[in-house]
C-alpha cells in the first residue's frame, strides 16, 4: 500500500527533478531520499525516473503517477481540513493555465484579486499555447485553464470572450484605413503567425483553407510582441487576434473577415468535471470572468 508521505517526498522530486533540492525541502538527506524513490519504483514495479547525462527526468509512468498523487494529495489535504474544522482558512494550492498573452491582460489581474481574497491559496501558473492548455486540464495538471475548447469531449467550461483574427499591416500596405480586411486581399503578403497550437493558428489556418489559399509563412513564433515588431519593419503581415488584448498598443491592427467562415473563436474557462476541485474553485472562476466583464468582453 501506498503512504501519502511517500507520495509527498516523490511528487517533491517530480516537480523540482533535483534530489538535492527535494531532500532539503521534506527534510532527509539526500541518500535516503533516493532510497525511499527506488523502494517506491520497486513497489510500483516501474521506473519513475531516469537519467539524461546529468538531468534528472521523468518516464512517462512517472509523470502520470506525478499527475496523479497531486491530486490524491490535494484530496487528502482538503479532508483533513474538513476533519479539523479549518476549512473555513481556504488554504491549498490552485493550478491555473493560459498563453502569455492572455496571461498579460486576464489571468494576471484576476489571480491577484483572487489572491487578496484567499491569501492562504498558493497559486500556481502554467503557460503555454492552447493545445498544450488542454491537455493539462484533461490529465489533472492544472485546475483551469483560459483556452478554446475545440474538438475536446471530456472538458466543460464557461464562456469568457471571443477572439477575433486580426491583421498586423506593415507600413505603406495598400490596405492601411480599411475597417476589415478580406483574407484575400493579404493572401500574397509573406506572413508572420504564431506557432501551430495555439488558437491564432488554427483560427488562421482554417480561414485559409476555406478559401483555397495557400499562405507564405515567414515566420512562426511564440510572441506577439515579435510578430508586430517584424510587421512593423515591413517584413510582412502579423497574424494575431484579439486574445492579446493589446492591439491598441500594435500598429496597423485590422480585423480580417470572411463571407464563408468565421474569423472568431470562443475561448472559455476550461475545468474537468472528473477531476477534483477546490472548495475556491468556483471563487476564481468568477473573478476571471468579472474581469473579462470589466473589459467589456463577452461570449
């Protein structure tokens, strides 16, 4: 049988992947940690861990059974809350997700403010584009994330805002002072997109497709900030949407729009019903979507 203090002592090294480290925080010495991890892969009968030259990482059982004991342990911290009657203190941790740029203008905001109500929730973000989003919130390594749900069947969530495919024009472009931009009139541009997973793209790529073009990709990064700095010096045209929040900011910023397909996206609140949720759960829910409210935004 499993002893939620082996558990405690692997998910250490699991999230920090330094025996070291991990040894100093549960209070043993660094051998006998690496004893309790080996007896552990023992019992299990797998390994939880191996060496790559001198990094330490985690098999593919390890990291399921890390996804796993954390939320076995956050159960049993909520039970021994409850048995002691301190359930009232709020305390425990909350794992929250989005992309850089929707943590900027939405996730940050609204975790300070979720903070200054449970100062004792230490909160944890991830980052990372939407596909990875998803898959966090499907195997437990994040409580709720900020994404489009997509083609997933095991999430639900709440509507926060839809995102709408923007333009970012180099100077000179002889489709500057247009409202909107039919996707055609860019199609010969060199363009410059976000990576392939996060929503931009795969909004993008589905408008090209309905219309039979086939685009000329300069670029694909991670950053808006990088896409408008490279619109803005004339290499081509950036391809964001308004999940950034900051087109205000970004020059030659235009909606592209479509008569045969949506240039917009629904992005949400993302939890799974399956796995567990703090008792604050639903308190940080609320906040994200006030401060989408606040903005004016709505889906």
């Amino acid at each position: 049988m499993l002893e939620l203090r082996e558990l405690r002592n692997f998910v250490e090294v699991a999230e920090r992947l330094n025996i070291t480290i991990a040894a100093s925080v549960v209070n043993l010495s660094q051998p006998a940690l690496s004893r309790q991890i080996q007896a552990l892969e023992r019992k299990l009968g797998v390994a939880l861990f191996e060496r790559i030259g001198k990094r330490l990482v985690l098999t593919a059982d390890g990291a399921d059974l890390a996804t796993r004991a954390i939320e076995l342990l956050e159960r049993a911290d909520a039970l021994k809350l409850q048995a002691t009657h301190k359930g009232a203190e709020q305390s425990g941790t909350l794992r929250v997700g989005a992309t850089p740029q929707t943590i900027a203008w939405l996730l940050s905001p609204a975790m300070a403010r979720f903070q200054s109500l449970y100062p004792k929730v230490t909160l944890m973000v991830c980052e990372g584009n939407n596909d990875a989003l998803i898959e966090m919130v499907e195997h437990g390594a994040a409580h709720l994330v900020v994404a489009n749900l997509g083609i997933s069947n095991i999430l639900v969530g709440q509507p926060l805002f839809q995102a709408q495919l923007f333009a970012l024009l180099p100077p000179m472009h002889p489709c500057l002072g247009m409202s909107s931009i039919p996707i055609e009139k860019i199609a010969e541009d060199a363009m410059i997109v976000m990576r392939r997973g996060f929503l931009t793209r795969h909004l993008y790529e589905q408008v090209v497709a309905a219309h039979g073009l086939r685009p000329r990709i300069l670029l694909e990064s991670d950053s808006t900030q990088a896409l408008a700095a490279l619109a803005r010096d004339g290499h081509g045209v950036g391809i964001v949407s308004s999940s950034a929040q900051n087109l205000s900011a970004l020059q030659n910023a235009v909606p592209i729009h479509s008569d045969i397909c949506q240039t917009t996206a629904e992005v949400s609140a993302l939890w799974n019903p399956k796995r567990y949720r703090p008792a604050y759960f639903q308190s940080a829910l609320d906040t994200l979507v006030g401060i989408c409210a606040e903005h004016g935004l709505s889906a």
